[in-house]
C-alpha cells in the first residue's frame, strides 16, 4: 500500500517512535531473501542450537523476511537502550553474591517491547492505514538481521547487534506493514580487528567469529538447557546464574552507549546483587513472588536453584555448604543432583564422606552425582 501526506511518513513513525520511548526507529523493505537464512541452516545441521528444537522447527519461517507474512512489505526496526549503570562484570569478583544478566535484573522486555509496539502500531494504521503485525523475538523472525538490513548496527563477532550509539546494549523490536516505505541504508561492519568479545567467553562458545554454539553459551546452558549443566562447564559459571554479559561488556562501541533513563528499564534493587544464601532458600512461592513479571520466572524454580547451587560450589565459601546440605532433601532431582556437586565442592573430606554414607537416594540422575563427585582435595 502506497501512502501520500505532505509530510514525510518515515519522519512522523519516527517521531512518534521516539515519543514512545524507542531509541532507534529505521526502515527496510523484505521483498528479497537475505544471506541470514543460509547462516541459520548451518547453525541448525551443525546441531548448534542444542535442545531449543523450536529454531530447527520454524526455520523454513525464518528462510526469509516476509516468510511469515506473504502481505508485508516493509519492516519498521526499533531499538531500546537498556545500558546498565556501571560496569556488570565487577559483581563476577563477588562470589557469594548472584551475577543475573543486565536485560533480566527488571520487568520482563518482551512485555515492555510489545506495549509501545502495539501503541505505534495502532497510531500508523490511524495515521496511514494498511495492515500490521508487531514482533518481539519470540517470533519466527530473524530480528537482528532486519535490524542490520535496516541500518541500526551490525551484527558483531559475538553475533549480537552493535550500535554505533548504544553499543551492545540494545532490545529490539519490529513491524511488518503493507505500507510502502522509504528505505534506510544498511550499516557497515565495523568491528575491525576487534576481538575482545571472543576471548572473554569464559566456555568458549563462539568456533569463529559470527559465530555461536549455543551449547557452550552460559546464557543457553543457565536459560534454555533443562537438566543438569555438564560438568566440563560448571566451574566455568562462576556466580552467573541466569544469562552472561561477559561479551557484550566488553564491546569498545559501549563507551558511546548512554545508560538507560527511567523511561526505560530499570533494574530491580533485588536483583542487582542477590545473595545466593537467600536465592538458595526460595520455595516456589517465594520464587515466583520475587520474579513476578521478570524473564528469570519463566526457567522455574527448579533450573533456578540448579543455577544457584552452581554457583555456591564456585563460591570457596565453606559458610555456604549448609544451603547446599539442606537442599539433598529437595523435591526436585536436579536441585539435588546440583546439591550433591556443590557439597563435594565446599565440604571437608571427611564431612563429605559422611554424607555420601548417609544418602538415601534413589533417582538414577542424583544417583549419577554422587558417583561422579568427589571431596575437595
């Protein structure tokens, strides 16, 4: 659908974008396919989206921009500053306290996202008319290449979206329309010789650069992954429970990226250095209190503690060994068999030993655990 106004139309989306609390409002057609999707079918046949089987499902759906939507032809591409306050690797020195992923530590994106997509989206089809639909990364919709198609940034060698102005620290949101519009220019690689996301991955997730297994990722393995983390990663988590900022940190483009205002999302106090004492004592109620309308509720409290006790294994503080003790008796096989790996890792031998003589458990999984876990030295 063609539209004509005295005014550009692309500058008043934009401005209305911006009076919505979007940082980054630009354009870009999806008429042809794009380089994304040949990069998504080696992802898949290389089995590099682990156990998120839905990426392998709706890949033919991500083939190509308008895939979804035969009717569309051009995407509005947002983007919202979520720049932290400070610097989000200096809680990874404080072992006894919760490193949660910047974009997790306020009220769930997607919600926030979807709401002022939904308030653009309503004020075009008044303003120009023509059909709409609004995504944010849930759908079958490869985001970040649209952006990069659209010019908001790059996709850097950690393959998230670079910003000339917010570095990494961008969420992302789209509109496909039936509205005909002016096209922005794509944006430029820029990333150089730079390398610093990929050396600071702790589990070395990417093989190259642009390129992920989301296998070895500490955001899949404490997110996505839902049984007990392996082994050769378990130390590597350090106190990262959910989600990790290591690569995104480091970007160079970040000292460009202002912090985010209190139109934005703001992190919870809560969530911002939680004792793993007091995570590690949460039932599902309290779980759900303390996460209600955040990204974290969605694992569960099951994979939480999980993550927690992990981290209290990484901890070296023998204090913590009683939160690990006390949770062996936990309902749930994989906080046990987390349990089991975190004592092993706090308590003195003998202590230790006197726990393995004591159990009584009977799950093959924990049974696994204690097999395998072996005193400290």
């Amino acid at each position: 659908m063609t539209i004509s106004t005295s005014e550009r139309p692309e500058d008043l989306i934009r401005a209305e974008a911006k009076a919505l609390g979007f940082d980054l409002c630009r354009f870009t057609p999806i008429a042809d396919a794009w380089p994304a999707s040949a990069h998504l079918e080696a992802f898949v046949a290389e089995g590099r989206h682990g156990e998120m089987g839905w990426i392998a499902e709706t890949a033919e759906r991500r083939a190509h921009p308008r895939a979804m939507w035969e009717g569309a032809r051009s995407a509005v591409v947002l983007g919202v500053n979520y720049g932290p306050l400070g610097d989000p690797l200096i809680i990874l020195g404080e072992s006894t306290k919760a490193a949660i992923s910047v974009y997790a530590q306020g009220d769930d994106y997607h919600e926030l996202i979807k709401a002022r997509l939904k308030a653009l989206g309503r004020w075009m089809q008044g303003r120009f008319g023509g059909e709409l639909k609004v995504f944010v990364d849930t759908a079958p919709l490869l985001e970040k290449p649209l952006a990069e198609q659209a010019g908001l940034g790059w996709q850097g060698k950690h393959t998230n979206l670079v910003s000339k102005d917010f570095g990494s620290w961008l969420f992302l949101g789209s509109i496909l329309t039936t509205l005909e519009l002016a096209a922005d220019e794509a944006e430029r690689t820029t990333c150089g010789t730079c390398h610093a996301c990929l050396d600071i991955c702790p589990t070395k997730a990417f093989p190259a650069p642009y390129q992920l297994d989301a296998r070895r990722c500490i955001s899949y393995l404490t997110i996505e992954l839902k049984g007990p983390i392996p082994h050769e990663f378990r130390e590597l988590l350090g106190n990262r429970i959910y989600g990790c900022d290591d690569c995104l940190a480091v970007c160079p483009w970040n000292k460009f990226a202002s912090v985010a205002s209190e139109q934005k999302l703001q992190a919870r106090e809560a969530l911002k250095a939680p004792s793993l004492a007091d995570l590690a004592r949460l039932d599902d109620a309290q779980f759900r209190a303390l996460f209600a309308k955040s990204p974290v509720k969605r694992i569960g409290r099951e994979r939480f503690i999980r993550n927690v006790l992990y981290a209290i294994g990484n901890s070296g503080e023998p204090a913590l060994a009683a939160e690990a003790e006390r949770l062996l008796d936990d309902p749930s096989p994989l906080v046990r068999g987390a349990a089991v790996w975190a004592s092993g890792r706090l308590l003195q031998p003998g202590a230790f030993e006197d726990l393995r003589t004591r159990q009584t458990e009977n799950d093959p999984l924990v049974l696994e655990e204690w097999n395998a876990a072996s005193p400290p030295a």
